[in-house]
C-alpha cells in the first residue's frame, strides 16, 4: 500500500535549479512504500524549466491565479510567490493535512513522520527558530554583526501583537488544511497583511505568526529546519545562530539535529547562494544532487 503525502512547492524561474535539487532529494530520500504527490505553484515559470523538472520527478503544475495577491506587498528577496502558501488549503481542497517547503532545502531523510504529527486544533506545525522576545544583551555581544546583519538571527521583527512563545520558521509547514478551510484563514491572512503591511519585512513568515495564535502552531523539532550555517560550523556553539536557538533547543537537540537532518535549509546566508557556487565548493551532501540534476537546466 502506497503512502500517499502532497507536497507543495512555489517559485520562479530564478529557483528553477534549486527546485530541482530538493525534488530530486526529496524523492530519492523516500522510504520504500512512501509516494509524494508533489505539486509546484507558480505563474513566472518558462516552459523550459517546466519540462526540465518533469525530467526530475512526476509535478502536478498549477499556475496559479495572480487575482488574489494583486498589489501585495513584494521585493526582490520576497516575490509575491511567498504568499502562495497561505492559500495552499484552499488550491488542493481535496487534502485535510498538506506539506508545504521552500525550494532552497536539501531532504535528508523520509517525511512520513512528520506528516502524520498530530496537528490537533492547530493551523499547522513549522520549526521554532528564536523565541519571540527582544534579545538579551549577552545574546547582542555574542553576534559578529548588528540587527541589520542578515547574520543576525534576531533579524525578526518583533511585533507586540504577536503573543506566541516563539517565532516560526515559515520555509516547512505541515498544514492543517481541513482547519484553515473551516476558518477561512486565507481571508484571515490578507486582513493581517492589509493591516500591519507598512511593518511586514519577512510577508509570509510574520503574517504566518501574527495570524496564528494561542497555541495555533504546533512545535517541530530543529531537524526539519537545519540551516545551511549551524550546519557547516565547526563548532555550532560559535555562530551566530546559536545565542538564539539555544534559547529554544537543549545542545543535545541540536547536536543530534546537526547529525541527522531530515532538512538542510540553504537560507542565503554566504554570499553566495549554495546552487550558484563552483561545484567544487558545494557542501557534499548538497553536490551530490546538483549534479543530477545541472544539466537540466
């Protein structure tokens, strides 16, 4: 008997490669008996780029309607793709529960587990990255660089009207979608981008955590979220990372998180973006699958 999990992806042409990369790990990573029915949303996405990434795996493309998200806050780092996952729940109404990722990961291991996490009366469940406080000034003079250092985990805005305990990280969602269908959470989530938009900086990831609240957003642990710095460190209690997760994880959490990733979350923080560096300078685990998949693109 197959087990059957839908997965989600949004991006454009300028992700086109790194796509690639995760699908090919994601389905490579499977366990046998696990079949992912893997969805892209897009609108900006050559046909090119679609017939080479159907080479990958077997996509279900949706294009998707740009009449919701018209004139919705965008930038260059955050396009208005971002905004496709909070109305996941409502393009696939056929799931109750949907697994949602970035583009720009790596899968270490299967997704079973992850997705059978009881989500209760929760909207969805993401990896908790700092908690939601201004940091501690020891925190401040453990960082290399300043709150506008991308480095800076305490980049997050803080809002006073978020009251959850944590900040979510937004880039792997397992969703409630059932739930965000019986409350009319898209509704929900434009209300909170029309209200707090001159203040949105990270649109998604903060409209996300302002809209959910009260215990709406299940914990997952650090290992489905491992980010591309803690995880190349040599010492992962020297990063600027780690003031802020230790906040949230025990060192044995992290450590064993580290060892065994289920996710490898490239998030930008070198200069560099990892699929844009000479292929020898690529992380091996990453490398790997780049090279199955660079000459499709």
């Amino acid at each position: 008997m197959k087990n059957i999990i839908p997965i989600v992806f949004a991006f454009d042409d300028n992700y086109a490669l790194p796509a690639a990369v995760a699908i090919k790990s994601l389905v490579h990573t499977g366990k046998r008996g696990t079949w992912y029915e893997i969805y892209c949303l897009y609108h900006n996405l050559s046909d090119a780029n679609r017939k080479a990434l159907d080479k990958v795996a077997k996509i279900n493309w949706i294009k998707v309607d740009q009449s919701l998200f018209y004139q919705l806050p965008a930038t260059a780092e955050y396009p208005v793709d971002v905004y496709y996952r909070l109305a996941i729940h409502d393009i696939l109404p056929r799931y109750d529960k949907i697994i949602y990722s970035d583009a720009d990961v790596l899968f270490r291991g299967d997704l079973t587990a992850v997705y059978q996490v009881d989500l209760g009366n929760a909207y969805w469940a993401g990896v908790p990255l700092e908690r939601n406080e201004e940091p501690r000034p020891e925190a401040i003079l453990a960082q290399v660089g300043s709150p506008d250092d991308p480095q800076y985990m305490s980049g997050h805005t803080k809002f006073v009207e978020n009251k959850n305990k944590y900040i979510f990280a937004s880039g792997f969602m397992v969703i409630n979608a059932k739930k965000m269908r019986e409350d009319h959470m898209t509704r929900r989530f434009m209300e909170i981008i029309c209200k707090f938009s001159p203040r949105l900086k990270m649109f998604d990831l903060e409209v996300l955590n302002l809209a959910c609240q009260d215990g709406s957003i299940k914990c997952l642990p650090f290992e489905y979220c491992v980010l591309e710095d803690i995880a190349a460190a040599k010492d992962y209690r020297k990063t600027n990372l780690y003031p802020f997760l230790s906040r949230v994880y025990s060192d044995a959490s992290l450590k064993h998180a580290i060892r065994k990733p289920v996710i490898l979350h490239y998030t930008g923080m070198e200069a560099v973006r990892v699929w844009r560096r000479e292929e020898k300078k690529q992380p091996p685990p990453y490398h790997l699958f780049f090279s199955m998949v660079a000459g499709l693109l």
